[in-house]
C-alpha cells in the first residue's frame, strides 16, 4: 500500500470521528465518539509521523504517548501523562473550537504483559470509563479527544484480548485477525477427533468379529 493511501487513510479516520463529535453530544454517542480507532501495521506508523512532520495543522492537534519509549513507566506515569494532555491550554481551546486534539497512543503491541501501564490504558481504551476518568481527583473526560493507537505489525494477536477488544480496527483489510483458541486449533482438533473415531471403530469391528468367531450358545 503506498504512502498517500495510509496518510488518507488516517486523515480520512480522524476527520471522520471530528464530525461525529460535532454532531453528537448524548452520552452513548460520546460513548461511540471516544472508542479507540486502531491501524495495524509499520506502515501507519511511518505514515502518522510523515504527516506530522509535513501538516502543521495535525502537528499541532497531536499529542503522542510512545508506548515504545515509556514501556517501563509505571500507571501514575501515564496518569500523569494523561492529566498533562487534558490540562494543555492549546487542547482545551481546541476542544472550545470543536476541533477535538489527537491522542497518538503509537506501538502499544511493545507494552509488558499485565504491567500496571497496561491496566491503566484498559480504562483509558474503556468507553464505558474513559469519559470520566478520574486522576489526582479531578475529572478527566476523553471524549473531547480523537483516541488513536498503531502497533508496529499487522498481527493483531500480538494484542491481549482485553486491549484488543476495545480498539475499533480500521485496516481490516491488511491486519492480520486474531486468532481464538478454537480458530487456530480447529484443523489441529478436527483431525484428532476423526483419528479417534476410525480408531474406536476398527476396534468395534475387531470386537464384533471376535464375537462371531465364538459365538455363545
């Protein structure tokens, strides 16, 4: 897929979510507004930062948590983090303007396992929480931001099932599905159970063989 395509592809997702949030203010359809959209793939990464780097406009509607980089940040880190962004007089006028900033959320697939990082992103990736998060005991409300996440291949089941539920993928076409228990290990357990099958029945056949062989008076 070449670079127009991706960069078009995240501007065409981030347009798309600033205009429902312009016309929509209830509750669910905030709920709806703050569900994390997520790209799959190098290639998205490659493309956010070259349209950062080349469309001011975004440059500056954008504020970038590099999961890479801050891994071995603890969960008050990225609280932290999270308070600093909501604070930003520049977010909050453009919150004011109805332009809604970014939140780049980039390789969260480099994230340790069941870090209190990691459980700290599950409320903030949870619409059910994320409109009114609560850190230092004051209101955090992430629905007046665009919530974006990448990960740095198309192999969603790279993911944790609680984090992968709760991101909206939008390159389905390119990534790679998740797999499931049953999904990866269909054939696998199909096989095996029609080995069984042949096997019990050769055995019900020697049997009934054996049996006329002697028959019982």
């Amino acid at each position: 897929m070449n670079e127009k395509i991706i960069r078009d592809r995240i501007l065409k997702e981030i347009n798309k979510k600033r205009l429902i949030r312009k016309n929509k203010e209830s509750g669910e359809e905030l709920k709806n507004f703050s569900w994390p959209s997520l790209f799959a793939g190098e290639e998205y990464n490659l493309g956010f930062e070259l349209e950062l780097s080349q469309n001011l406009k975004i440059k500056n509607q954008t504020n970038l948590i590099d999961c890479e980089k801050i891994n071995n940040k603890s969960k008050e880190f990225l609280e932290n983090k999270l308070k600093e962004i909501f604070d930003n007089s520049q977010n909050q006028q453009l919150i004011k303007s109805k332009e809604y900033p970014i939140i780049w959320f980039k390789n969260i697939n480099k994230i340790e396992n069941e870090s209190s990082f990691q459980k700290c992103l599950l409320a903030v990736f949870d619409t059910a929480q994320n409109t009114s998060l609560f850190i230092k005991g004051e209101k955090v409300n992430l629905s007046q931001f665009i919530l974006l996440a990448t990960i740095s291949t198309h192999d969603t089941s790279q993911l944790p099932n609680p984090i992968f539920s709760r991101l909206d993928c939008v390159n389905v076409d390119t990534a790679k599905p998740k797999e499931f228990f049953l999904d990866k290990y269909f054939y696998p357990i199909l096989t095996f159970s029609f080995l069984i099958f042949l096997v019990l029945i050769l055995l019900s056949f020697l049997q009934w063989k054996k049996d006329n062989k002697n028959p019982r008076f």
